[in-house]
C-alpha cells in the first residue's frame, strides 16, 4: 500500500468516520445515535430516513448535540432547484450533501452552498461493470469515476463519493485537491449477501486515499454498536499516526 495517498487534510481523526444511519424511522435512529455517544461525530442521513417523517427536525436534533451531518439524498434536478435544495440546506448546518447531475448542476449546486461541502457521486458502489453496461455506461469504471471527479472540482464542487478501490486513481491524477468520502467500508469476513459490490476495509480506503470513510451495517448491526464504533475509530488513529 503507498502512504502517499493517505489523506494530509487536517480533519480530526474522530470525525472521519461518517456513521451511516440507515435505520427504517427517528426512534430507531435517535436511539443508535445515543446508544454510540462520543464514539461518533459525524452521521449520514438519506432517503430511508427522509421518507420517515421529521427529517430537518431530526438534522436539528443532531446538530444540538454537536454533531456534524452529511444528508445524502444525491440531488438530480433542474440546476436551479438543486442549487436552491443546497443552499437550503447549508442555511440548516448541514456540512455534507451529494447531488448527481451534469456540469449545469453541479455549478448551481456550488454556487450559493457557502460553508457545506457538495459531494458529487461518482459511481455507486451497489453497481459493478455489469450494471454500469445496463445503465448505458459503456466506458471503463475508472475513467467513469476521473470524469466526474475532473468534473466536480472544475466546476466548484468540492469532492466526491468515490469507492476506495478507485481513490489511488483520484489522487495520483488530482492530488489532495478534492475531498473523496468513501462508502461500502466492509471487514473483508462480511461480504457474502451484500448489496455493496466494490468495497474496502478500514486501513485499504484510508490507504488508498481517503479523507472520509462511510460504515453503516458493520456497526448497526454489530452486537456492541459502539464497541464496533470505537474499533473503527482505533483503526483510523492507527492509519494517521
């Protein structure tokens, strides 16, 4: 592994885990996010969760207690409503969002989002080469991923979603230009009945050049949701000592 990749942004260790609280309503999530305590700061909160009811008040809810939000709902609009939606939503405090989109979306998206970071997605880690050629993506994966990373930093956005196994790709062509928050963080014992297809552990995203990691089931589902929380949170210190 080539520690030229490792992340030189100076984030606190502790907020580069990005908890992913993919839970069916409020309650279930409201009671994860008290149960981890300090083991967490940063907390994704998406489409399952927004189809559950109060989702700003739930974003206040987290912010009162001091913790950071990245809300994924990958916007894909008209540009003018997706900028709209982001300007939003940094009026909120929220410090994360993702969109989809062309070059159109992602400069509205930039252009009033002050202090809140846009993501823009890459590929998705659910889809692997066969999907992609389902989709009508016919160019390799890779090139895929340099696109849009190319793309999101030219016009304002100020990073991307991105697998760890693409991320070495990212910074020998972008260097520590852009900020690259990885998803489907999976212990390498834990990938059989999966819907995450191009995944990495802990040490090989952070290696491979991330700033940011997403881990959702390998900690709400683990026996000891803070225990696992808190091992994670070991392994990220060991890799930015």
């Amino acid at each position: 592994m080539n520690d030229s990749f490792l992340s030189t942004k100076p984030i606190p260790n502790e907020e580069r885990l990005i908890m992913a609280l993919d839970v069916p309503g409020f309650e279930q999530a409201r009671a994860l996010v008290e149960r981890l305590g300090d083991s967490v700061v940063f907390y994704k909160v998406g489409m399952e969760l927004f189809m559950s009811g109060d989702y700003f008040g739930f974003i206040e809810w987290l912010k009162q207690r001091n913790k950071k939000v990245f809300v994924d709902l990958k916007f894909f609009d008209v540009p003018a409503t997706v900028g709209r939606a982001i300007k939003a939503l940094s009026s909120k405090g929220v410090d994360f969002a993702t969109i989809h989109g062309n070059d159109a979306i992602m400069e509205a998206a930039a252009k009033d989002k002050g202090p809140l970071k846009v993501l823009a997605v890459t590929a998705l880690t659910s889809l692997d080469r066969g999907d992609l050629n389902d989709l009508g993506f016919q160019c390799d994966v890779r090139e895929l991923v340099l696109s849009r990373a190319r793309r999101a930093l030219q016009h304002g956005c100020d990073g991307v979603v991105s697998s760890g196994l693409e991320a070495p790709m990212l910074r020998e062509e972008l260097g520590q230009r852009l900020l690259v928050v990885t998803p489907g963080i999976r212990p390498v014992d834990n990938r059989e009945e999966d819907d995450q297809k191009r995944v990495a552990t802990v040490e090989t995203a952070f290696r491979n050049g991330a700033d940011y990691i997403v881990v959702g089931r390998p900690i709400r589902d683990a026996a000891d949701p803070k225990a696992m929380a808190e091992k994670i949170q070991g392994q990220i210190r060991d890799q930015f000592r």
